[in-house]
C-alpha cells in the first residue's frame, strides 16, 4: 500500500509529531499522519502554506503491507466511514489536551474544513449526534492514517517525494 505524508519538507525518516511541535488539536491525536490519497496530501501541504505563510512543499511517500490495518502484533482502531464512534472519538482528541489513546494506529476518514463546521455545531450543542452523522454522510471524505507509537513507524518504507510548487 501507498502511503503520502504532506508537510514542508521531505520526511525520509518519520518521526511521532508530539504536543510540543504542533500548534493545533488532531483527529487522531499526536504522531505521524498519512494517507492515501496523493490529493489529500497536496491539500495538507496548501493547509501548512496558509498557516506558516511560506511556498513550497513536499509530498513525502511511503510503502507498507496491504494488511497493516490487521497485523496482530500492532494494536490497530478502524473507522470505516464517519459514525458516532468516530466522532466521539475525534471530538474527545479535539477538546481534551490531556486525552491519550494506546493505539499504534488509527485509521479513518479525515474531517476536512466543510467537516469541522459540523463538528463545531455537534460541539457547541447546535446539532445532535444523528444530525451531525447525517451531515458528514453528505461530504466524500478521505482517509488519514495516523501511526502513533514508535513501534507503528517501524512499518514504513520511505520510497521518494514530490515537491510541490
């Protein structure tokens, strides 16, 4: 499977992304995001150009077993679309510093801006839990996989990059 990771430069080396150098809450929680959609990596890197008004880019791309998701050996939390779960989950990551989770890796799909207008609602007690569900079911939602623990990051193979221009 292919992975891409968008960010400022290329990442030959991943390592976990932890509280202190991120300025902003995650889905998933702190680590190493990916996913594989090449698209939504490019709109992660315009997201960090916007946010550290800089040019440039790098889409950073990696290899891993088809069957990660299932190994036995990692402790692995699967969202297969956007349901209460998911959502509860994301939202506990989003509102709460001090949360933590032991997975090595989550898979999911990723909340992207139309998304975080809903979850701001679901949030802010404007909308319900089956509302909010019902309106992300709307959205063509990506995926993000994070790799969490040191032990996860071990199954990625750097294979190359794309700048981004």
């Amino acid at each position: 499977m292919k992975l891409y990771h968008g960010g400022m430069i290329a990442v030959e080396k991943p390592v976990l992304i932890t509280p202190t150098s991120i300025d902003h809450t995650t889905d998933f929680g702190n680590g190493f995001y990916t996913t594989t959609d090449l698209k939504q990596a490019k709109r992660w890197v315009q997201i960090r150009r916007e946010r550290y008004q800089t040019g440039g880019g790098v889409v950073s791309i990696f290899e891993t077993d088809d069957n990660l998701l299932y190994d036995k050996e990692l402790n692995c939390l699967v969202f297969k679309e956007a349901n209460k779960n998911w959502l509860e989950f994301i939202m506990q990551n989003r509102s709460d510093k001090n949360y933590s989770h032991d997975y090595d890796i989550v898979f999911g799909p990723v909340a992207n801006d139309r998304v975080y207008a809903s979850l701001t609602l679901f949030e802010n007690d404007f909308l319900d839990v089956a509302e909010t569900i019902r309106r992300l079911k709307t959205y063509k939602l990506t995926n993000q996989i994070l790799f969490h623990t040191e032990k996860s990051l071990q199954n990625l193979i750097y294979i190359g990059n794309e700048e981004i221009t």
